[in-house]
C-alpha cells in the first residue's frame, strides 16, 4: 500500500503541452541570419516619444492670489505622433504639478502650486499606447517682490537706529509700506559685510548682537528670500549696529534700604534691560562707610580695563549714578490698600486715577507710621516703548488708550531716614469686554461659535473669516481694534489652508478685552471610502448574475469609473462621492490607485475573476493633509449569463464559467445552453481534454484529405468535430478502445471512466502518485462500488480534490457537463 497524500489541487504548468503532444520536437535553433543577441532597436519607444512631447498650456504664467493656481492643458503632442487634445479629460492620462529642483528641471516633489515658484506640469499615460510615459510643460507663479526693502528697529517702523542691547539685534523689515511677517513671506540669513551668501557655510539665521566696532568696524547685510506672496524674489538689506551709548543710558539701581547693607557692584537695569546690566559694573568713587547717605558709581563695562567695543561715551563724560541708602522702607498705598500689579481704566465710564489715591507711609524713629510728604515722591509714567510720557498720574487719564508704567520713588534726600519705590501698570481702555459675549466671528457670511472646524480642500478659509466686535449694542468701530491668523506655534500667518490648529487672535488698546481668541481646527480629510461608480457604462458597477461587478469586455481593458469619499454628506444626508478619475482632482494628483488580483498587482484590468483595489498617497507633504482609512476595496469582473441555465447560484456556477472561460468545453452551438444536467459521451470528454492539453495532434497524426484524421477506430469518422481529439488521445494513451476495436464514440461516459481518463491524463504530465486506495475508498459508503479498472484512479482523484467533495461517489452513474468541468477545472485551473 501507498501512503495516502493530502494536498491542494496543484497547478499544471505549459510543460505538459510538450509532454502531450508525443513525437514533437523542441526548436533550439535558430534560422541563419537572425539575430541571436539582444534585439536592435528599431524606432523610438512609445514612451520616449511621450516624454518628448509638445505640450501647449493654457497659460505658463500666473500672479500669485494665495489660492491654487495651474494651467490647462490644451494639448499634448508626441515627437512623431498625432495631437492628443484631450488629456485634461480623458481617463488614459494623469495630471499632477510638481516643482523645479535646484537646476530648474522637474522633480519628484508634488504639490498644490500656490506660492509663487517655477514648476511643471506633469501628464502621465496610464493607459493607451504611451501608457508610462510622462510628459512635462513648464509654467510659474510670479510674486510680489522684495525690492526695495528696507529695515526698521522693534515696531516703529521710522526707526532705523539699532543700538547694542547685549541681545541680537530686533530688526524688521518692510517693502512698499507693507510689513514683511518673517516664516510667511519671507526667511532671513545674517552676514557681515563681505561674506558671500552663497556660501552656505556663512552667516546666521539669528540677527547679530555685537556693534560694528565689536566686529571689525564692519556692517551687515540680511539676506530675505521670499516665501508665500514674495517667492521667487530676494533682497539685501544693509544695517549698521550702534554701540551703547553709556552716557544717556537710563540706569537704575534700586534704593539700599538698611543702614549696613552692602552697596551693589552691577546696576538692576539698563535701558530696561538686565542683559546689558549684566556687562556692567558700578565703581564707587570713595571708600563707602557704613551708615545712611548718597553715594556715588561710575557705569562702565565689566572688564578688567573698563573698556568694551560695544559701549561709548559721548561728550558728555562717564555716566555717573546716585544711589541712596536710607533708614526704613516706604509702604505704598493705592486707595488705602496695596498697590495691584495692574489697574485698568475705564475713561469713557468716569473711571479715571487721581494723585491723591495714592498714599506713602514709613516707619518713624519712634516706631509710629508717618506720612511721606507728597513733594518727596516722584512719579514717573512711561509707555509701552520706555518713553517718558509724564510726571504725575493725573495726566494719565488724558493718554491715548494703551498701558503703561508708573514708577514711584520717594526718598528723604536730605536725611535719608526712608526710601523706596514701587512699580505698576496702568491699562487705559474704555473698558473691559469679554469676547465670550462681545465677540461675533462670521465664515461665508453665517457667525459660528469656537472652535470652527474645517476639513482640509486646499483651499484658504482664512479669506472667509470676518470679525465684529461689540461693546454692548453698539458696534465698535474698526480702528478700535485689529485681528490676526495664529498657527499652533503662535506664529502670525496670512492663510488658513493645512490641516491643524490656528486662532484669531483679537487685539484692542481701546480695550480690555478677555477671552480674545478664537479657535479654528482644519482636520485631514480623510478619505474613508473608495468605490466603483454604479451605472450603465463599462467602468461601472453592473447588477451581474445576482451580484454586483464590473461587465466582462472580452479581454479588453476595463476602466472603472473610481470615487471616494470624505464622509461628507449632501443636504439629504447620502454621503458625497468625488471621482478619483478627475485629472484635476488633488486625492487623484497625490495618491497611488493600486489593484491586485490573486495577491499580485496587475496594470490593465482584463480577465473575469476577483480584483482587491488600495489607494495610498504618493507625497509626505500631501499626506500630512489627508488620512487614507479607506479599506481595500474589493471588487469582481464577471461575464453576464455565458449560458442561460448556468445560475449563479448553483453550486457549479464558477467551475463551469471557468471551464469555458479556459475553452475547456463549451455551451451548445448557436444557444447560450450550456446543458449542466446532460450526459456526455466519450467523444466529447476526449474533446474537453485534448482542449485542456493545449496539444496541436498534427504534429505526429496524419490527416488524410479524403478520410480525415487517422484515428485508428472503425467506428469514428476522421472528419468529425472529435476525430482530432481522439486521435490524440489514442495517440498518448490516454484511452483505448473496445476489444472489438471500437472507440464508442457516442457511448456515455462514467463518473469512475472520466475518473480514469483524468488519471491517465494526469500520469502523462507527471502530475499522478498512486495512493492508499482501500483507505481512500474506505471513507464512502459507495466506495465498494467502484470497479476494478477504476479503484485507483478514482482514490486519486479524491485524494486530489477533484471528486468525492460529496458524501456518495455514484461511480457507475453517467457524468453530467457540470462534472466534467468542475472535474476539469479543480485538476487545472488554468490553461495551458
């Protein structure tokens, strides 16, 4: 006994097609004089001749808008072939954008094209007779331009003195009145004077602290590139970097309080700034004792020769502090209770800050609170700049609205009994409104509430956005306050266009305003679905046997008719499908459509069978816009009813469509009856297995003009439809006839005689391995039924899969069509 095998049905490769066809004889050689090397290039292929195309646009060049921007393309016209007029339409080519490398020519980085730049359009034959080839047209977006840029120092833009500040340097910039926002329309790199900025080795992205004496009496230069509405464009500014003026600088060090406290060696602050206190030192002129007073420092740079290139002196000599140290401290008083750290008036509500609200106590010798007369505190108001704007508090209820600081010193100059001083702020609006009910933010006309959500369209939602303020019922007027896009890293930014976070951030100096942001969310679009379009054409998915698939097209190319989906629904809540075929569309230009059939990718969608398609995006940039959750999309080719009483629901509904998708067998001529009950007779089994052979019998069978193939049996006419295949049969061996001599061609056919024919059939090609017949047989309750002749190839063909799927085996039953080529195609599934 044999041991028994399990295994899957295998494949049969087209090496059987040799081993059928006896007496054939291999070709190995070649005819004199053809080439036997790698074949000579005739003519230029399809796809170099697309590559180089004429391509006529619509036009090569656009102003920048902040929106999307490309050409049409009118027509495309490859080197030697016709004008092809409509691939801006048509579903054999793809159209992305890409923009120019370094070199200017196309790379491989797709885009939206918005900013201003050089790019190029790209057509793509996906299919047809350039199908890979690529054809690409040049065009660009010009921007507005940096010429003419000019500098300015912190927000005023009239000034143009930049001093040392020990930090780099705040320099803006600004081009025909407009100020530039750096990150949105232009980036910046620092050189001093005579380095090259091509050299990318030089210069800094972070602007130059030092004076032009601390770096070799030399200037500098910002080098902007333009970005956004400015790309494409540059400029160089020259700017010169003062040193700090030590004479007129403001320098505060504190009153000492404590009458054996330790004079300080740095000042607290210069020009409002620690940093530059930091470089400094106080020199005291005479030995200090100890003990209340006013003594007297030298501000100069904290070197070991006092000296530094950063630091001068003018005319009027070193700069020269007071500093006192008194007794007790002085307590200060705002309406009787301690001074906030801010206050806010309300000007237009007679809510307004007097001198008299504000009190100084000290500490007496007695140990008695006493009043510091008002003649002994100075009072000093200054605004958002430093600059001084007065010297008492009532003049701060007729300042522009804004904050400032009052500081307030109060020192006994002559006996030095108290000293102190206090700062805070001072906000003067016309009150305070919270946004929260104040605040009426508008998109596309309609208010909306915080947060907006959006989904990624490329497009800019920032220019739908409006804003209104009011104070009560009443409108408050534009000048009165100002909005702005901030992006996740509270960068000032000009569009709302990717995917994240961003707020309109609300400002007023004529108000106190509270909440004053709104948020905005743009999400991915997520693209959840991808489908074929129902319908009626060939790319469409068609009611097909019971089930819906694409219509078989007699092995041409199908072009389903894609779609996705956002998750965006319509008014009546159905979900909106956009075609993915739109060579304008941006899923189309920056994802990858990939279909396989059997786990392998396939290009042209051909054969009845089962499809899996994948839509994946093609671009890093794109993909932070878009999120790909659709799943793999399966879908069918299926032929409509081949034979009208084939159903799809029968169970040899697939076996039969593929037998004669094979050309195993087909239906009755001139009907589209395949008969799936019939009886079949020897003949036409040898047919369906001279068919599945693949074998072509005249080349080792004579055919004879008067009576047809030799067949070698009385009984069959050579000229018949099945002579061929019975003369091959009998030729390999794979059946014999009756003793007498016959073929018995019309006797019917045996489920055990095809069992054996399909072994012989089988052993021929190599494919057949005996097995455990008595246990194979042993497993049916008909088993013992089989006759001797066919108990092993019976117990093989079960063993293969390719009968005994039921619970009997009814060998000596005539074989119907339906099991022929079931039989048929469960041994070889595919054609030889």
């Amino acid at each position: 006994m044999t041991a028994c095998r399990n295994k899957a049905s295998r494949a049969v490769t087209a090496a059987l097609v040799g081993v059928l066809s006896v007496g054939a004889v291999p070709m190995v050689a070649m005819a004199a004089g053809v080439n036997d090397g790698a074949s000579l290039m005739a003519s230029v292929e399809e796809q170099t001749a697309f590559a180089q195309s004429t391509v006529v646009l619509s036009s090569d060049t656009f102003t920048y808008n902040g929106g999307k921007q490309a050409p049409t393309v009118v027509s495309v016209t490859p080197r030697g072939g016709a004008t092809i007029s409509d691939v801006q339409t048509s579903d054999s080519y793809k159209i992305y954008y890409v923009t120019a490398d370094a070199e200017g020519k196309p790379s491989d980085n797709k885009v939206v094209p918005v900013d201003a730049g050089t790019y190029y359009v790209v057509i793509e034959a996906v299919a047809g007779n350039y199908e890979g080839g690529k054809a690409t047209a040049k065009f660009s977006i010009s921007g507005k331009s940096l010429a003419g840029a000019s500098y300015y120092e912190g927000t005023d833009v009239t000034d143009t003195t930049i001093a040392y500040t020990a930090e780099p340097a705040d320099i803006n910039f600004i081009v025909g009145g407009h100020k530039l926002i750096e990150g949105v329309d232009y980036t910046v790199k620092y050189y001093t004077q005579g380095q090259d900025w091509n050299d990318t080795s030089l210069g800094s992205e972070t602007a130059p602290t030092d004076s032009n004496l601390a770096n070799g009496n030399k200037g500098y230069y910002a080098h902007l590139t333009g970005i956004g509405a400015y790309a494409g464009t540059t400029a160089d500014v020259k700017f010169d970097i003062d040193r700090c003026n030590l004479s007129t600088s403001d320098v505060y060090v504190p009153v000492i309080i404590g009458a054996n406290t330790a004079l300080p060696t740095k000042p607290e602050t210069v020009n409002g700034s620690e940093a530059l206190a930091a470089e400094l030192k106080l020199v005291w002129q005479e030995d200090v004792p100890a003990g209340i007073g006013s003594f007297t420092a030298q501000v100069v740079p904290d070197t070991a020769d006092g000296t530094d290139p950063n630091f001068r002196i003018d005319s009027t000599g070193v700069k020269h502090i007071a500093v006192d140290r008194v007794a007790t401290g002085v307590n200060f008083t705002y309406n009787g209770e301690a001074i906030p750290e801010t206050i806010t008036l309300n000007t237009e509500k007679d809510n307004f800050i007097h001198d008299n609200m504000f009190g100084a106590t000290y500490t007496d010798a007695d140990g008695k609170a006493a009043d510091v007369p008002a003649s002994a505190v100075k009072k000093t108001v200054t605004d958002a700049d430093g600059n001084v704007v007065a010297t008492n508090i009532n003049a701060i209820n007729y300042l522009p609205y804004g904050t400032y600081t009052v500081t307030l010193t109060a020192l006994d100059s002559a006996g030095h009994t108290y000293g102190g001083s206090v700062q805070f702020k001072v906000v003067v609006t016309s009150g305070t409104l919270d946004c929260a009910t104040s605040l009426y933010v508008s998109y596309d006309g309609k208010v909306v509430s915080s947060p907006f959500e959006g989904v990624y369209n490329g497009s800019d939602y920032g220019t739908k956005f409006s804003v209104a303020l009011y104070d009560g019922d009443d409108p408050v007027a534009a000048g009165d306050y100002a909005w702005h896009f901030e992006d996740a890293e509270g960068k000032t930014v000009t569009q709302v266009v990717s995917a994240g976070s961003y707020k309109i951030v609300v400002e007023s100096d004529k108000y106190q305003l509270e909440n004053a942001t709104f948020d905005i969310v743009i999400s991915k679009a997520e693209v959840q679905a991808i489908r074929i379009a129902p319908g009626t054409g060939n790319g469409n998915l068609q009611a097909i046997n019971g089930r819906y698939a694409l219509p078989y097209n007699n092995d041409g190319t199908i072009t389903p008719a894609w779609e996705y989906t956002t998750g965006e629904r319509d008014a009546n809540g159905d979900l909106i499908w956009v075609s993915y075929t739109n060579p304008s569309d941006m899923v189309a230009q920056n994802s990858v459509l990939t279909v396989t059939k059997d786990g392998e990718e396939i290009k042209n969608i051909r054969e009845v069978g089962d499809y899996v398609a994948t839509l994946t995006a093609t671009d890093t940039l794109f993909a932070s816009n878009f999120s790909f959750t659709a799943e793999p999309y399966k879908f069918s080719v299926a032929e409509g009813l081949r034979f009208l009483d084939v159903p799809t629901d029968a169970w040899y509904y697939e076996t039969v469509e593929k037998a004669a998708q094979n050309g195993y067998i087909k239906g009755y001529d001139g009907t589209k009856l395949f008969g799936p009950a019939d009886s079949m007779t020897r003949a036409d089994v040898v047919v369906v297995l001279y068919r599945m052979s693949g074998s072509d019998v005249s080349e080792f069978v004579d055919y004879d003009e008067t009576n047809g193939w030799v067949t070698g049996f009385e009984d069959v006419d050579g000229k018949m439809y099945y002579a061929e295949a019975i003369a091959w049969a009998e030729h390999t061996g794979i059946v014999t006839g009756y003793e007498d001599g016959n073929f018995g061609p019309t006797d019917k056919v045996t489920r055990e005689q095809f069992a054996t024919m399909l072994a012989r059939y089988a052993d021929k090609a190599g494919n057949y391995e005996a097995v455990d017949t008595d246990a194979v047989l042993g497993e049916y309750p008909d088993g013992d039924q089989v006759s001797d002749f066919a108990d092993d190839a019976v117990a093989w063909a079960i063993e293969e899969g390719v009968m005994g799927k039921d619970d009997t085996l009814r060998p000596v039953a005539e074989i119907s069509r339906a099991d022929v080529a079931t039989m048929a195609v469960r041994y070889q599934p595919e054609k030889l």
